[in-house]
C-alpha cells in the first residue's frame, strides 16, 4: 500500500518515469548519497519507476508474503524485507554508484532468499513437497537474475545484494533470533551487522567524494533542475580535482557546463 501511494504522490507531482523526478523524490544516486543523503537507501526502496514496475513488485511481494507469513511471522518479515532492500542498495551504491535506481526489488528478493534459507534449514515432513518448493524457488530466482543481466535498466546487483541479505536474515532468524537464544547475543550480532553496514556507507562515500565524475553527475543533475547554485559548485570542485589529475577531457566537460549555466 506505501509503495502505491507514493507512486500515485510522485505522478501528481512529477513523473516516475523521469530520472530527474525520481531523483528528486528520493531515488538511489550515488553522488548524491556521498554528499550526505543516506536516507535514499531507505526512500528508495519505496519508490518505483512506472506503473509496470510498481504492479510486478506488489504481485511478487503479494506472493511472497504468504509463502513466508507463516514461518516468520510479521514482524521479522518486515525486518528481513526493509534490511534486504537497505543492503541491495548498498550493493548497487558500492559497484554501479553513478546509476540512478529505485524499486522494492532488493527487498522481494530478500524475502525469496529467506524462503529459499527456510527450504534448505527445516526438517521436512514432506520431503517431496520440500523438493519441488526448492526448484520451483531457484527457478524463478534463477529466471529473474538472467533477465535482469539481458536488461541494462534492471539494477541486477541490487536482486543479488536482496536475494544474499535475505538468505542470511533468514538463517540468522531460524537460528539465532528466536526464544531459545538470549538476548546479549542477539544485540551483540545486530551490533556488529550494523557498524559493518555503516563502516561499508562510509569507506563508498570517501572514494565518492574524491571521484570526478561525482561533480560532474551531480552539476548535471543541478543544471536540469535550475539550481544554479549548487551546479556551479559541484563544477568548481571538479575543476580542482581535474586540474590536481591533470585531466583535460574532464576539464573540457566542466568548461562545456559552465557555458551552459551561463546562459
């Protein structure tokens, strides 16, 4: 229901389809997150780009939830869910940081892969019916990552990131974070997975923030949204890591910028 109404929010005000909107509403861009906009691995999660990709992703969720209601139970779904959409795009930000990405897709693979760890971890009563669940699972897990390597507009690192986080999430929930493990081992493990995450933010953004090309992305992104202000200050940070390297193809491009601002 969220990811429905913010799509609906984002068309009335923008459109999902333009890179600049989705930016804006708070997509993942990697230039922009290194500058201190972390809260786009959270936004991004929830916002989709057309209604095709909106009404995929609600099916998909729809038919994960009920495979998976039942052995986690809500509230750990919902942990598994939102952390396998923040480490998928943790994935996308470490090795495509210049793309602009959205959609809860991490996060359903997330869920998928904390099936596939429920399949692999329970006892069966039913060992045929564990069998066809496994294949049937891997299949279309399988089918998915395939396409998503045919289509440049899919963030497949993204699935990969969700589909591994879930598996572990899940593992971790059917054996550590349940009623038979005390709580000083739960917090210490919750502790360590998240000082690993935020370390990992942190080492990305610092290789960000001395990379060209993350000025030059983000004054372009200045520049189509009129903020002239920002744009030139992105160029004249760019100008001086081109000058320190230097780099005239790039210096050739921030002057082409600067022209246009100027205009």
């Amino acid at each position: 229901m969220v990811n429905i109404l913010i799509w609906i929010f984002l068309e009335i005000l923008g459109n999902s389809k333009n890179p600049i909107s989705l930016i804006e509403f708070g997509a993942l861009f990697g230039p922009f997150v290194s500058n201190g906009d972390y809260w786009r691995f959270f936004s991004s999660i929830f916002i989709h780009i057309g209604i095709i990709h909106l009404l995929f992703n609600q099916i998909a969720i729809l038919i994960f939830i009920r495979l998976n209601e039942s052995i986690y139970g809500n509230l750990k779904l919902l942990i598994i869910y939102i952390f396998s959409g923040l480490f998928a795009n943790l994935l996308s930000y470490y090795l495509t940081p210049f793309n602009i990405s959205a959609g809860s897709s991490g996060a359903i693979f997330g869920i998928a892969g904390s099936y596939l760890a429920f399949l692999l971890y329970q006892k069966p009563k039913e060992p045929i019916e564990k069998r066809e669940n496994l294949i049937g699972i891997s299949i279309i897990i399988l089918i998915n990552l395939l396409y998503g390597i045919t289509d440049t507009r899919i963030d497949n690192w993204a699935h990969i990131g969700g589909l591994i986080s879930g598996f572990i999430m899940g593992l971790l929930m059917l054996k550590i974070f349940n009623y038979q493990t005390n709580l000083f081992i739960k917090m210490s493990l919750l502790i360590i997975i998240i000082l690993t995450l935020l370390l990992n933010i942190h080492l990305r953004s610092y290789y960000l923030k001395h990379n060209i090309s993350t000025y030059i992305f983000s004054a372009e992104i200045y520049i189509k949204t009129s903020n002239k202000e920002k744009a030139l200050y992105e160029l004249i940070s760019a100008k001086e890591i081109a000058y320190k390297n230097h780099d005239q193809n790039s210096l050739n491009k921030i002057n082409n910028l600067l022209q246009s601002i100027n205009k």
